[in-house]
C-alpha cells in the first residue's frame, strides 16, 4: 500500500500494484529514499566551473566566492565594491581601487594609513593648509574654514583684571565680539584683560599672500613683557585672522584682544588688499607690491571660452595708475565692464566669441580662426580720443565645431538629444571637404565626382561632454530623402563599418564626444543621380558602458531596428555626370 512509500517517494497505484518512486534529487527503491549529492556527482548540476555547490535536501545551490554575484547566463561575476554604495569599506578621503574577487584601499598623497584609515601628518598639507582632527581622524583643511569661535568681550585690553586662564586652549581659533578681532600686537598692562599675565603677539600680522606663519605669543609679568612664552601660529584669511593657539605655559594667563580692530574687520579683502587702520577705521586698502607705474606694466587677464572672451584688468593696479573711477568698454561702447570679486577685484567685459557681436572681428585662415577686439579706458563716462586702448585677441585651432561656427552657410544637420538628469545635448553632422575635417562644404546641396571621396563629422555639445562618447550605430545612403527607405547602403552597421567596401575608412566612433569616417562618393551612389545620408546616434555613458565598438571578427547583430528619433539627415549629394 502507498502507506509503505517513503515520506520523499511518490505513490501510484494501477488496482493491481502499488509502485513507490523516489521524488527528483532523492534515490533509493521508494520504500527508502536518500539525498542524492548532485554536487559529488559529474554531470547532474548545471553550476558554472567558477561557481561553488552546494547540496541541499532533494537539490543543490550554486553560490558564488566572496566578491563574486551569480548572474543568470553568465555564472560568477566580479562584484565592482568601488562602485556600489555601502560595499567599500575604505576611508572617506582614500581611493577604492577594485580588484577580481576583492579591492583594495590607497590613502591620498600628504596621508598616511592602510587606505581604511587615514591620516595627515604635520607638514605634509601644503601652504596654506594644516593638519587638524575631524571626527576621529586627522584631515588637511583650510584653518579659514576649520576653526572655533572666541567671542568673549573680557579679552579687550581696556578690560581690568581677573582670573581667566586659556590652559584649556589648543587649535585654531577666530576672535570676535566687541572684545576685538585680532590679538594686541604691542605689550599689554598686568591685570588687563581679566587675567593676571596678559599675553600679546610679539610680531606682526602677516598679510594674505604669506599662508601660515610662526609668531611667539609673549605674557607680561613682574616688569617683563616676554617672561613667558607661547608658540603661535597666524593666517591671515578673507579680512580676519586665525590663530593656531597652544595653552600657555602658566596661569593664570590669558590672550588678549585688540578693541580698535573692532571697527570694519574687511571680510572681503582679495589678494592684492590688505586690511589696514585709518584714524581707528579699519578697511581693504591696495597692496603696494601690485602697484604699477607704466601701462606697459598692467596685467591682463584673456579667457578664451569656447562660447565667449573675457579680458580682466586688475581694480588696485587700475587704480595705481590713477583711474579712480573706471569706465571700460569694447568698440561696441554697449559692451562695458563691470566688477568681479574673486581671489581679487578685476574689472571685466565679456564678448561672444562670433563674428560680429560687440564690435568683435573674426578672421580666418587654413588652421586658425581668430576674433578680435579693442578694450577702451577710460576715466570719465565722456568717450574721447585720448582714452587708452589695449588690443586683444584669441586665436582657436580648426576643429569640426569651430569650421562650423566659422563658415557662412555650412551643410548641417543638427538633433537635440535630452538624457534624464544630466541635461540637453545637441548633435550635429556636416559634411566636409578634406581629411583634416576642418572645411566644411557651403549651401543645402553638394555636387561630387564618383571618385570624389566624402568625409562626415559628428559632434555634441552641451551638457556634460567629460562623461558622455558619440557613437554612430548605423550610417547609410538612400537614394531618397527618406530615412526609411527601403533601399539603404549601410557604410556603418550595428556600430561597425562595411567590410565589404574598403573605401571606408572609420577614424573615431565612440571614442569621444565626436565621430567621423570617409567613404568613396561611387560606393553608395550607384546609378542615382542624387543620394542623402543618414546616421543613427547613441550617447553612450563612458562611466557604466562600453563606448568604442570592437568590430574585428564576428560581431553582434541588431536585426535592423533604427530609431528614427536619433536620426540625423543630410542631402542631397548630387553625383557630376
């Protein structure tokens, strides 16, 4: 009867016999029935050879090595811990660098530690910078941006005596309040500043271009001014100061304050200012060493941007020459300068970098385009003849964009492509005349010899161009203006050129933000009198894809499906009878 099967057997009964059968992954007569290890045996899994086995009751697991994520089709693949969230284990500021089955950890250049703890040491940060704790852990920072507040009014030197004593100081520190915002560069009274032995910089400040200097902090006591001492350590930042400050050797001790610096602390100074006194009035006042004395000497700062030119002069060295008051201005008078503040204040004026705009000239030759403009001084809104000029100009190599952007009327096709979250591109394509890609041909319509060969360029812009490549999926020549067309001459297909035609010469393709090739004008014309070009385009994300095609041998086949959205059209290209 079926009550005599083993509990993993299955029973059936014909109303003559009763047949017992052990399940799938058991083995035995039915009556008894045992695990069967399909681990130990060859042949009856199906986990790949770099997968590990194991057996289970009445089946088996594939797992993979730590490291390692079994993927359905491929078996055990590398697991990227650098790129997944939450999976490395490395240090904050160190680089994760992944191996196969595992990764390691590398700390920065100034830091020391095995890569999942890392440290700065002493001297190791740079000019400007300092080794300081954050969290747990010692980091190069800017002391400008990483230190502590004291504002404690007491620390005025015009404040009487008391006990204070800084034995609980060490760091970086800023003072503010009405206290002061700076430490008393000259000897300060006993019994001032609510301490006994006031303690004062001996040394003065230094200025915004000296980084991190050493100064000794002296208290005054018993008829000496330095009986005591403290190393100090300074930056001057954008109008304050910082103070690396130890605790003093006694107490009671403490640092004092100087209360006329109260008035205007400078916050914006730049690098050519320094913040300075005037009758108990503090502000940004220029720096003598940018002065100058000659035009000749006047530095100029020129930004060639791909879009737009901008050229800078310096507000103090403007102001050296005795341009109290500034006006400046390109040929178009429209295009005037304003200020900008950054490291330092500069006088700007911008012009688009085309033909045209703000009186700027462009001109031309068989490897540069160059715009040109004149910036106009002066100091009174009156525009005369005896204002001062100063010329400038940039000069751009030849590449596909800029011979585009240069020529009058080049034949363009142009498609704007929207990738989620990382902006707007636009792609175009044109035809050019030459291997160098850099004259492009005029007009809607080209007319070429059969023998003549047709050199095509595409290219992106906008967005971010570091992260993305242009590839041409499919290129091909219809004798139509329909992309459509049945009747297609592929010169690239499913990535890769034709290798039936051996005029095709592909130079780039998913290497960059630009494509080209060149293919001979009687390969595709055939007996058609006029022939158009279309190419499919594909922004392929350099950081998680594979860009540049691998075309030698057998390669994948995409059954033909274009999308017709990313389908960029030139034409006609007339065939010389």
């Amino acid at each position: 009867s079926c009550s005599e099967c083993h509990s993993n057997a299955t029973c059936m009964e014909d109303g003559v016999a009763t047949t017992c059968s052990c399940h799938v992954g058991f083995t035995g007569n039915g009556l008894m029935c045992m695990d069967l290890d399909e681990c130990a045996m060859s042949g009856v899994h199906n986990c790949s050879e770099d997968s590990i086995c194991v057996n289970t009751l009445g089946s088996y697991l594939c797992t993979c090595p730590d490291g390692f994520r079994l993927t359905p089709g491929l078996g055990c693949t590398d697991v990227d811990e650098c790129a997944e969230p939450g999976l490395s284990g490395c240090h904050s500021l160190a680089t994760c660098i992944n191996h196969r089955g595992n990764y390691s950890c590398v700390c920065p250049a100034g830091y020391w530690g095995d890569g999942w703890h890392c440290e700065c040491s002493p001297g190791s940060c740079g000019l400007g910078l300092d080794c300081v704790p954050e969290g747990d852990a010692l980091v190069c920072a800017d002391p400008c941006q990483a230190h502590r507040i004291l504002d404690e009014y007491w620390r005025s030197t015009e404040y009487g005596a008391g006990y204070a004593c800084d034995s609980g100081l060490s760091g970086w520190y800023r003072f503010m309040g009405q206290g002061g915002v700076r430490l008393a560069e000259t000897c300060v009274p006993v019994l001032s500043c609510s301490t006994a032995a006031p303690m004062w910089l001996n040394g003065s400040h230094p200025s915004s271009d000296e980084g991190i200097v050493s100064r000794t902090a002296c208290a005054h006591w018993s008829g000496h001014c330095c009986l005591w001492d403290a190393p100090v350590q300074v930056k001057a930042c954008a109008g304050y100061y910082v103070y690396n400050l130890t605790a003093p050797p006694e107490c009671y001790l403490a640092y004092c304050t100087d209360p006329s610096s109260v008035l205007g602390t400078c916050e914006e100074c730049g690098i050519d200012e320094d913040c300075k006194s005037d009758d108990g009035t503090w502000s940004c006042q220029c720096k003598q060493d940018f002065n100058v004395t000659d035009l000749s000497l006047l530095e100029r700062r020129l930004e060639c941007g791909a879009n737009d030119i901008k050229v800078s002069l310096g507000k103090c060295q403007l102001k050296s020459l005795g341009f109290e008051k500034v006006f400046m201005y390109l040929r178009d008078s429209q295009c005037s300068g304003f200020i900008e503040k950054g490291d330092r204040d500069w006088i700007s004026v911008v012009t688009p970098a085309r033909d045209g705009p703000c009186g700027t000239v462009m001109t031309r030759n068989e490897t540069h385009a160059t715009y040109s403009n004149t910036l106009y001084l002066a100091d009174e809104i009156i525009i005369r003849d005896l204002n001062i000029k100063i010329n400038f100009a940039c000069s751009y190599p030849l590449d596909m964009k800029v011979s585009l952007k240069t020529s009058l009327q080049p034949m363009v096709s142009a498609l704007n492509i929207s990738v989620g979250g990382t902006g707007m591109f636009t792609v175009r394509m044109a035809l050019f005349q030459s291997p160098t890609y850099t004259q492009p041909y005029q007009g809607s319509s080209v007319t070429l010899a059969t023998e003549a060969f047709l050199y095509v360029g595409t290219m992106l812009d906008g967005g971010d161009l570091s992260r993305f490549a242009l590839l041409m999926t499919n290129c091909y020549a219809t004798p139509s203006s329909n992309a459509t067309d049945p009747l297609k001459y592929f010169i690239i297909q499913d990535r890769c050129p034709r290798t039936e035609d051996s005029t095709i010469q592909v130079v780039e393709n998913g290497e960059s933000p630009q494509g080209r090739f060149s293919v001979q004008m009687f390969r595709f014309a055939g007996n058609y009198d006029l022939v158009y070009l279309h190419c499919e385009v594909y922004l392929c994300d350099t950081v998680n894809e594979k860009c540049k095609p691998t075309c030698s041998g057998a390669r994948f086949r995409s059954g033909g499906i274009i999308d017709q959205t990313h389908i960029l059209n030139l034409g006609p290209i007339t065939r010389k009878s």
